[in-house]
C-alpha cells in the first residue's frame, strides 16, 4: 500500500509488485493483485482467474473486489450464486478441501430482513465418508446478481441420513442456522 503510489515514478516499484504476485503464498499474490487493481494498474488476467476458478478463494476474491469497487474484473464464467455459495462453503471454518461438494437444491430464505437464495449441498471429507450437509448463502433473489454475503454459510457435520427424508435434514438445519440470529434463540 506505501509502495504503490511510486509505482509509476520507481522502476523498481514494479519489479516488486511482480515478484509478489509471482509468490507461492496465494494470500500474498491476492493482496498484491487486490491493491494493484485498486490503484488501476494491471494485472495478469490469468492471476485473477486462478483465484476465482478456486473453489477456496472464489468467495475471498469477490468480496475483495466488492470493497474496492473493482468487480469488472472477476471472470463472468465464475460469477454465478451456485459458484459463489460453493466457494463460502469450502472456505467455511478452514475445513480441509473435501472430495466431493454436491447441489441439493436451493430455496427461497429471509434473515435480519434481508430476502435471498440460500443453497444446500452435500458433502464429504473422504470417498469413504457419509455425506453431511452444508448449507450457503444468502444470495439475491435476482439470480442474475452474486452476493458475498456468506453468514448462513455452514458446515453442519450432520450426517446425510437414509431414513430422513433429505428435504427435512435441510429445513432443521436452515432453521437452526437462521434462529442464531435472533437474540431469543438463545
């Protein structure tokens, strides 16, 4: 951030910048590329679409780009809500990358007065595992449009199980993550 504005002036400056964004520590090279982009200098393409087509940085990416007003340059194949809700549930409490992240479905949700789309998945940390439920959102209702709202997002650890119907794991979930948000809960 201090270097930045002698970008243009230093050569150095630039010879910096790209050997932070050649970092084999990707929180570096997305600072780096973030503060880049704020400041309208550029930035490989190919930066930016490696940390979106990732399902453990598409989320931190967006929202990072949200705050500095810089969403022109997050891919459009990456910026869709099942993508995104994707993406806050495999960032969800630093879980390790599970083998499989799976579409249930997704259903119409209200919290602190906000309306949106929440999204249900199944996954699972180990080929061997039982599927266990996640649950992502909120995102608008205008499906057209992503949010980086992610504080319904969840990894529940409960078990997927065959003599419950799938449909009601998902609501008692849901309402258990929705009824935290409301002082008397607890």
């Amino acid at each position: 951030i201090l270097l930045v504005p002698f970008y243009d002036d230093n050569n150095n400056v630039p010879k910096f910048f790209d050997k932070l964004l050649q970092s084999k520590d990707d929180e570096v090279k997305m600072n780096t590329a973030i503060v880049l982009l704020k400041n309208n200098k550029t930035v490989a393409d190919s930066i930016v679409l490696n940390f979106a087509a990732a399902d453990k940085t598409r989320g931190k990416l967006y929202a990072a780009l949200e705050k500095v007003k810089r969403t022109d340059k997050f891919p459009a194949a990456y910026k869709t809500q099942e993508l995104m809700a994707r993406s806050f549930l495999a960032m969800e409490r630093g879980y390790s990358k599970p083998d499989s992240i799976v579409l249930i479905a997704k259903q119409r949700a209200a919290y602190n007065n906000k309306k949106g789309t929440v999204y249900f998945f199944k996954y699972r940390q180990k080929k061997d595992d039982g599927w266990k439920i996640g649950i992502s959102g909120l995102q608008p209702e205008n499906e057209n449009e992503v949010s980086s709202d992610d504080k319904l997002a969840r990894i529940t650890d409960k078990k997927l199980k065959e003599d419950k119907p799938v449909d009601e794991h998902m609501q008692e979930q849901l309402k258990k993550i929705i009824f935290t948000y409301h002082a008397s809960a607890t």
